[in-house]
C-alpha cells in the first residue's frame, strides 16, 4: 500500500491557514481611467471684437517637458495666423498679473512678477516674448498664467492659431490654442410700465454698444417709435422725466455707471414719436457697454400688439438695432367682434360674438361669457336664444378663425337679462385662457335690432370675477325685407292660432382653402336662399369671379349638398340633381339641375369647387344667381386672397424620410416628417419615391403611424388614423386620403409611416413629400452604411432639431438657447443603440429639482424631445466661473442630475477646459432628458472589496487517488456589491475556477477538490481577482490573495521517485 503524508513543515503551513488568515495582498490596475489635465493652453482676449485693443490673457499647463525646470521665458507667437494680432506696443508695463495657478482653479497661486525681467516683441510685431529670472520651479499640472494690455486684436472674426511656448529658449512644452475673435452686435430693449394701450407708462430702454461703436464717445441716443402702426407719443419728455441713465461695463447687470450728470437735454422729433436724447461726449463707449435709459410721460400706442422701436446710438449711418416693445389690452376682455349672419334689419339670425383674452384672465378658468346688446339705442332682442341654440363654442388659440378647442361639453347654461337685450352662457371652469385666446361663441334665434347701422356691444369674458368687457360694432344692413305676414293670434276666429316664424334672408358665404394668391384651391360656397324663396325648385346657379382661373373646373370635382341644420357639414348630398356643370370665358361656373329639389327656409345649399386657381392678392368679390322657379336671386360676397410665405410659397417649408432599419434591400419602416411652412388643410399628403423604391404593394394595413406634431418633440400628438378612408399606391408612390380634412398651423409636422417597403441598394435617394396637389417638397433617403444626420426645421417659432442615426452610429447637436448664463449648453453627442433610429430634440421642457441632494443647484438645461432607441448621450456645457464662486465648492464638485425610469441618476462630470469666464465640463448620461447641474461634496468612494480570508485542507494525510479538498473562504468588505473568480493552481496550472457574487458585507465559502494519481511534492495556490467591471461609478480595484500550500506524497514502502507533475 502506498501511502502519503505531509511534510512536517507543511504540516506547520497547514495549521497556521487553518487557524488564522493567511493573505498576500496584491494590489493591481483594472482599466480605472486617468484624468487628463483640464486644458493645455489659452489665449483670451477681451474685448474679443475684431481690430480693438485688448487685454489679453495667456495660459499654459507645465508638461513633463519643463517639469523641474525654473521658469526663464514664456512666448506668445500669433504670426502663425493669416490674421495675426499686433502686440507691437505691448512692454512690461502692459502686464496686468503674471504667476503660476498651482491648483487649476484660474487664480494665481504663485505672483512671479517680481521675476519678470523683459517683455520684448519679435516676428514684426506678431510675437510677444516674456523674460524671467529663474527664481521660480515648474511642477508638471502648475498653470503659467501671462495677461497684458495693449494688444490688438485681428481685424475680422474667427478662430486663429496662435503658439505657446514655456521656456522656448530650452525648446520647453510648446502648445497651439485658438484665440476667439467675434463682433459684438449692438442689441436694444424697450418695455413700458403700465404695458396697457393708451396708458401713460414709463418706459426703459436698454442699448448694447456693438463694434461698430467701440472706442466712440457718447453723444446721442434715439428712440424711435414712429415706424410701428400704431406709435407711442413721446412728445411730453424732458430731462426732467429722466429717472436712469447709466451703463454696465462688464456685462454683469448692474449699471455700475451714473450717466445722468453727462445727459445735457432731450429732443422730440417725427412729431412726437422720436425721444433723442443728447450727452456730452465725455464717456468713451467699449463693446459690450450696455447703456440703460427710464423715461416717463410716454403715452403707449392706443391698440394692443407687439411694435418695433429702433434704438439709434450717436447718430450712426448703419441700420439701428430694433427693440419690440409689446402693448396688452387694459382689461380682461381683449379686442371684441359681434357678426350676423344674415345682416338685414329685423331678421332673425345668427350672431358669432368672439372675444380675445386680455391679461388679467390670463390662467383663469373659463367661467362665463357675456354678450350685451343693451348699450345701444336699437338692441338686438336675444330673449329666445336658449343653450339648444349655441351653433359652437370653443377657443381659437392660434387666431386663424378655427376652433382648436371644442368647449361645449363644458357649457352649462345659457340666460338672459336686461329684457331681452343681454345673454350669458355659464361654464364648469374645465378650461384654463392664455393670453391672446379668442374665446368664439356661436348662436341662432338673435333678432337684430330694426333699423341699419352699427351698433356698440359689450363683450365680457368671466363677467362674474370683474372681467374687463370690450366693445364691439354690430353692423346691421336695411336690406330688402319683404312685408312681413300679419302675425295670426288666438282672437282672431280666422287665424290658426300659431306665430309665423321670423323671415329670414338670401346670403352667400365662399371660403378658400387656401387663401394664397395664385395657388390652385377648393372653394367652398354656402348659399341661403331665403325664406321669401324657399318652396321654389331650383333650376340652377351661375357662379362669377373677377380674376379666378377656373379651367380645371369639371363636372368630376364639382360636388353640392344641403346643410339643413347650419352646422357646417353636409346633411343631403345633391350630386344625383346635378345635371350639367360648365365653365365659360365669362369667369362663370354654371351648375344645372334637374328641377327635381326644393329648398326649405333653412336650407344652406354647399357647393365644393376643386381646382380654382386664385386671383392675385387682394379683395374681391364672388356673385351668385341662383335661379328658383321663375325668380333669379342675386347675392354677392367678398373674399381675399394673400401672398405666399416669403420664405418658399409652398404648403410643406421642410420634409425628412427616414428608413429604419437603413440598410440595403432589407425590408424597412419609412417614416415621412413635412414641417408645414403657412397654415394650410390637408385631405391627402403623398410620398413619391424613385424608381429604385417599389411602394406598389403597401396598403392601409401598413400604416403604422399618421397624425400631427402640433409642438415639434417629434411625438404625434393629434392620432388620425381613424381618419383615413383610403391608401392608394402605385410602383413609385403613397397616397394617404383623409376622411376630412385636417388643419395644420405654421411649424406643426405632419407625420406618415408605413412597414413593408424594401430599401434600395446603398446609396442617397431623392423622395418627395406633397400635400394634396401642392408644390411638392424633397426629401433625401440614406440607405447603406451607418450614418448621422441632423436636420433643422421650426415649429410653433422654436428650433427643433431632427436627429437619424443607422445602428450603433452617434450624431453631434448643437442646441441654441439652452440653459442660462450660469449654465450653458454646448452640445450634445447622442449614441443609438443596436437599431437605426431618430429623435427630434431642441428648447424647452421642465425638469424638477432633485430632493435630498447635498449642495447649491448651478442651473438647468431644459430640453424638449421625442423617445428614440437612445444608448446614450455625452452632455458638454458650461458653468460660470461667477456663479460656482457664490458656492463653496470648487470646478471638480459638479455633477449631472436627470431622470430615467422614474429615479433620479447622478453622473460625475468631467472637467475639460476653461475660458476667462466659464469653467467647460463634458459627462455621459444613459438617457436624452432634461439636466440640473449642481455643485455639491465629491461622492463617497463606492467599490466592492472582495478579500480571501481563509484557506482550509480536508486532510492530513492523502493517498494518490484519494480527492483533497480546500474550502476558501470570500467575504466582500467593501460597500457595494460585487463579484470575484476564484482561482485554484497546481504548480502554476489552473484546475479549478469558482465565480461568486456578494453583497456588501456579505461572505461565502467555496469548495475545491483535486485527486493526486502520483506521489510528489505540489504547490497549491488560491488566488482572486475581479471577473467583471462593476457598473458602480468610482470602482476601485480588490485586493488579491495568494496562499500557498505544498502537498507532498510520499510512497511508504517501494522508495519510488518523486515527480512534479500533478
């Protein structure tokens, strides 16, 4: 029998890693990153306009170059630019501050001034060099920082090289940066306290001094009112009504300078609608100077709306900037307008009274609404107008005459008061106003007042909270009412004992859709024919325009239907009556009839023509014969026709096709974005491809998305799926038919998709997108290769971006406006995931305050933005080294809150330059969001431990063939969870591997066994080491253990060889 023991010493080894812990601790590098320096070097100069003098400021990071070294030279070379600047003039008396920032936070640390010992230009006059004495040592990270005067800067805008040597005499750390010139653009303001019309207001006027007035003296500075339509009246100001004259120097909103001892008089010129106001020219203007001016005794423009004021400085021939100053009604109730329809004295009729929402309803609710006739001498009488009578009511927020939001599910009641002569219509309060909403109500059974004119009505949004009423004009026509049947009453044995209803009179109403001058369009014309005509067939009607084109005009696109109950939509279609349908040279359209209808008294008969070209812009008029019987009817109307957006005169201003997936031949999802450029109704919109793109088999089953995003996030926000009656395709084209037809106000997107197409081969395609027959607008397709595209349209007058990407691909934004001083955003780089997508993204949005963090919120970055398969986004942007000073935290404590899946998420930022006034920061996010920036306390270091505290034998005496086993025991010491492999070695061959996972605080044990089939002696090792990278930000690296343990087996009777194979 062979048997095997333990070497003694082994034995001792034994018991010393069963009794105790054993460790070797081995601490090693698992990918933590390396900050790299925040910058490496900068020119800035201030003021940064072309061609000024400024005051330049120089700095440059220590590398391992000069790291040691004393500081002996600095040079600054701009002759390295095709536009250099001239520091010709600039000697050591121009040095403002030179020294070293030990520690990057932009200030001097170390003052070498009194080293310095030469300023000296070379290169004609294209480079400035520093001399120094030695006395100072460079430590590699020290910011050597150089600012001096008297250097002028390149004559135009850009960003130009300049070079940057530390001790150049030594060929010490050598660096290229830029230096940013930029023209400052002069800029004005204008606002009026009270900013009611007609009220006598105060006024302040601000005016940003641009380049073109750098190094100027102040002399004058002009307000001028006269170019608005309706100007405010300046003609009462004196020096006297002048409360502030002052100017902010360095741009931090504090008018730091009294003007008021330099203003020697005030002119009124352009008949009183030009305030100049005349100074000493003594104070000399730089860019950037803001001048501010508050004046009273101005009267405001007598009518509500937004005015250009231009703001003039020292009579400069160049265009003065233009402020707009934005005048609100004084009450609550804005403008007002009361219409009937029919217009005629005495009739009954239907009255439209629309009221726009002035400033003191501004977020209320809407409660009621009153219409009172009884201001005027001759009243309408509404005494019968019930809540069945309201037609419609709702509120048009965009002002185009459209109710964009229905509000009758909310109106309660409709009553009346003073006789007869005033009507209330009450609401539940459901819906909030915003300035500038037009509240529209709608109703019949008005009789108007008895006589023609134009007749004052009060109009009153919310009466009941002390809203402000406006007046309004009724205007009534005399008419041609016949002789009324003499009403028959209860005494009279011959009458039936019941009241004739009122009369009523002939009327014609057109709409085009659209209005543009020139554009082919479908008219829809309304004709009344009158109670005095009804119960007469109708023969036919004859249609004459002044200047329409109407040869597309035919009996196909002419259709006519019976709106008997006036609410706009077709009750009876009369298309089976029509017999003939032409057009003559006359500018007519002759529409006949088969004799074989009648209309009632209530009738409204609706012709739709399709294919009317326009007449230029302007007013005209539309006539109507209607022929009834033996009677012809005569009635006319006027309708207007305007220019095309000057911008591209077509329905659609932008339109993007997406594919997803994009790559070639395979089967995709197109999706089709069109920005409308004016408003305009659709009834179909088209895709139309290349003869590379089969779209012949789609149909309505492959629609996957249609509707309107009405506020530019890319998401549809008005579904009209449900309102599709057809998709019609051919081999190159989609149509989409729409039940009815759909508005779309200026910047709304129409968007369209549909699954099933095949992509082309790789390659960039040219596809069309068109609203019913209007001009038609490009579209690119991309198929192939991963790609990146950013397009940029407006909607609801803000800039949204549109952004595409193929699988695992990234775009770069730049966003306008996003942030504030303190916090700004740069840009945003936005990774997809492993699925081509697209995301449209700008301006805008909210995001709440994150609760229970430590620190001084910096600022947000509000962003507006539709779901895509987003993977991530890297954020750059910057903090204003003011603002993080008014905290008491450095540039390296700011983090990046937001929110994902509900939670809030914290990223550290990662510091990556500076300018002279922002620090500039760069962070990853793992979603498109809205940001806080905060600075606060470093974040706690957070890592998993996991140490080897233990390793035990089964046995103290093994046999070969007899299994050993090692129980080690793992516990993880850090403060988060992680995970670690645990490795067992025979002689430096692996044998066994055991992963455990543990919670922080938590421990495990893990159990080896191996069978030796030889005697010998082995090393055993136990080793750790992580498995896998947490995704805890600021993991550290665990500590290994290593514990050896030697078996020897031994044999007992045949003295054979030892071997050292396990």
């Amino acid at each position: 029998m062979t048997r095997a023991t333990l070497d003694p010493k082994q034995a001792t080894l034994q018991r010393l890693l069963c009794g105790v812990v054993v460790s070797l601790l081995v601490v090693g590098a698992v990918g933590v990153p390396v900050t790299a320096a925040s910058t490496t070097a900068s020119v800035v100069a201030a003021p940064d306009d072309p061609g000024v003098t400024a005051t330049h400021t120089a700095t440059a990071v220590v590398g391992s170059k000069s790291d040691g070294d004393s500081l002996n030279g600095f040079a600054v070379d701009y002759s390295v630019s095709s536009s250099p600047a001239d520091v010709s003039n600039v000697g050591q008396n121009d040095v403002v501050r030179v020294g070293l920032d030990t520690d990057g936070d932009g200030t001097i640390d170390t003052d070498v001034s009194n080293d310095l010992g030469s300023v000296s230009a070379s290169n004609n006059g294209h480079t400035v060099n520093f001399g120094f004495g030695g006395s100072y040592s460079l430590a590699q990270g020290d910011h050597i920082i150089v600012e001096y005067e008297n250097a002028v800067n390149p004559d135009s805008n850009g960003t130009f090289d300049v070079n940057l040597s530390i001790n150049p005499q030594s060929t010490g750390d050598a660096y290229t940066t830029g230096l940013s010139i930029n023209a400052t653009a002069a800029a004005a303001s204008v606002a009026a306290d009270p900013n009611t019309d007609g009220d006598a207001a105060t006024h302040a006027v601000t005016r940003t001094v641009g380049t073109a007035n750098h190094a100027t003296s102040l002399t004058t500075l002009e307000v001028n009112y006269s170019t608005a339509t309706h100007p405010a009246d300046v003609s009462n100001v004196t020096v006297g009504d002048v409360t502030t004259a002052a100017l902010d120097a360095d741009g931090d909103g504090t008018y730091e300078t009294d003007l008021s001892g330099n203003l020697t008089g005030v002119r009124t010129v352009d008949g009183g609608e030009t305030a100049v106001f005349d100074f000493d020219g003594s104070r000399t203007l730089d860019s950037g100077d803001e001048i501010r001016l508050v004046f009273g005794s101005v009267t405001n423009p007598a009518v509500r709306g937004d005015y250009p004021v231009a703001v003039r400085l020292n009579t400069s021939s160049s265009a003065p900037p233009t402020a707009t100053l934005s005048i609100v009604d004084a009450g609550g109730t804005g403008d007002a307008t009361v219409t009937a329809a029919p217009t005629d004295a005495g009739a009954s009729a239907t009255h439209t009274a629309v009221a726009v929402v002035g400033p003191d309803s501004v977020g209320d609710s809407l409660n009621g609404f009153t219409v009172d006739y009884s201001v005027s001498s001759s009243s309408a009488d509404v005494s019968n107008v019930g809540q069945d009578d309201v037609v419609r009511v709702g509120i048009d927020t965009d002002g185009d005459g459209t109710i964009d939001t229905d509000v009758s599910d909310d109106l309660g009641e409709a009553s009346v008061s003073n006789n007869g002569h005033t009507v209330k219509f009450g609401f539940g309060g459901s819906y909030s106003l915003a300035e500038n909403d037009t509240v529209v109500v709608e109703y019949n059974d008005t009789v108007n007042p008895d006589s023609a004119g134009t007749f004052d009505v009060n109009v009153t949004i919310n009466p009941q909270s002390a809203g402000t009423p406006s007046t309004a004009g009724l205007e009534i026509t005399s008419g041609s009412t016949p002789t009324p049947t003499p009403t028959p009453t209860p005494d009279d044995p011959d009458s039936g004992g019941e009241s004739e209803p009122e009369p009523t009179q002939p009327n014609v109403e057109l709409v085009t859709l659209p209005e543009t001058a020139s554009a082919s369009a479908t008219h829809q014309l309304r004709l009344h024919v009158g109670s005095a005509n009804a119960g007469e067939p109708i023969e036919g009607v004859v249609v004459g325009y002044e200047q329409a084109d109407l040869r597309a005009v035919s009996f196909s696109n002419v259709s006519v239907g019976v709106d008997a109950d006036r609410d706009g939509d077709v009750d009876t279609s009369l298309d089976d009556r029509v017999e003939s349908v032409g057009v003559n040279s006359d500018g007519t359209i002759r529409v006949g009839f088969d004799g074989a209808y009648t209309p009632d008294r209530d009738d409204v008969l609706q012709f739709v023509f399709e294919g009317v070209v326009n007449p230029p812009a302007g007013d005209h008029e539309v006539s109507v014969v209607a022929t009834l019987g033996s009677t012809n009817l005569t009635v006319t109307d006027n309708f207007s026709t305007t220019e095309s957006s000057p911008e591209t005169g077509d329905a659609i201003r932008q339109g993007f096709l997406v594919a997803s997936p994009p790559a070639a031949e395979a089967d995709a999802t197109h999706t089709a974005y069109a920005v409308a450029d004016t408003g305009v109704s659709v009834t179909q919109v088209t895709v139309s491809y290349p003869a590379a793109i089969d779209a012949g088999g789609l149909n309505q089953s492959d629609l996957t998305t249609l509707g309107v995003d009405t506020n530019g996030d890319g998401a549809v926000d008005s579904n009209l799926t449900a309102a599709v009656e057809s998709v019609e395709t051919d081999a190159n084209a989609v149509t989409v038919t729409l039940a009815d037809r759909q508005r779309l106000r200026a910047g709304e997107m129409f968007v369209v998709g549909f699954e099933s197409v095949r992509n082309p081969s790789l390659g960039t395609y040219a596809t069309a997108i068109r609203f019913d027959d209007r001009p038609a607008e490009r579209a690119t397709l991309v198929v192939g290769e991963p790609t990146a595209e950013v397009f940029e349209f407006e909607s609801n007058n803000e800039s949204r971006k549109l952004v595409r990407a193929s699988p695992a691909g990234s775009a770069n934004v730049s966003l306008d406006a996003v942030g504030s001083s303190d916090v700004e955003l740069q840009q945003l780089s936005i990774a997809f995931g492993n699925a081509s997508s697209s995301v449209v993204v700008g301006s805008g949005g909210d995001v709440p305050t994150p609760a229970g963090v430590r620190g001084q919120e910096l600022g947000e970055l509000t962003l507006q933005h539709s779901e895509g398969n987003v993977a991530g986004v890297t954020v750059e942007f910057t903090v204003a080294k003011s603002r993080l000073a008014e905290t008491q935290y450095g540039p390296r404590n700011v983090s990046l809150y937001y929110r994902q899946d509900g939670d809030w998420r914290r990223e550290e930022t990662e510091l990556v330059g500076e300018t002279a006034t922002a620090y500039q920061y760069r962070v990853e996010a793992a979603a498109l969001s809205s940001y806080s920036v905060w600075a606060g306390p470093p974040r706690p270091d957070r890592r998993p431990d996991i140490q080897i505290r233990e390793v035990a034998l089964n046995r103290s005496e093994v046999e070969p063939g007899t299994p050993v086993r090692v129980s080690v025991a793992a516990r993880n010491v850090g403060n988060v969870s992680g995970r670690q492999t645990i490795t067992a070695s025979i002689n430096g061959v692996v044998v066994e591997q055991s992963t455990v996972s543990l919670a922080a605080g938590g421990s495990t044990t893990v159990a080896f066994a191996h069978t030796f089939d030889r005697p010998g002696r082995y090393d055993l090792t136990i080793t750790g080491t992580p498995s896998t990278r947490p995704t805890t930000p600021g993991f550290g690296v665990p500590v290994a253990l290593v514990a050896a343990a030697v078996v020897l087996l031994q044999q007992s009777t045949t003295g054979e060889d030892t071997e050292d194979n396990p």
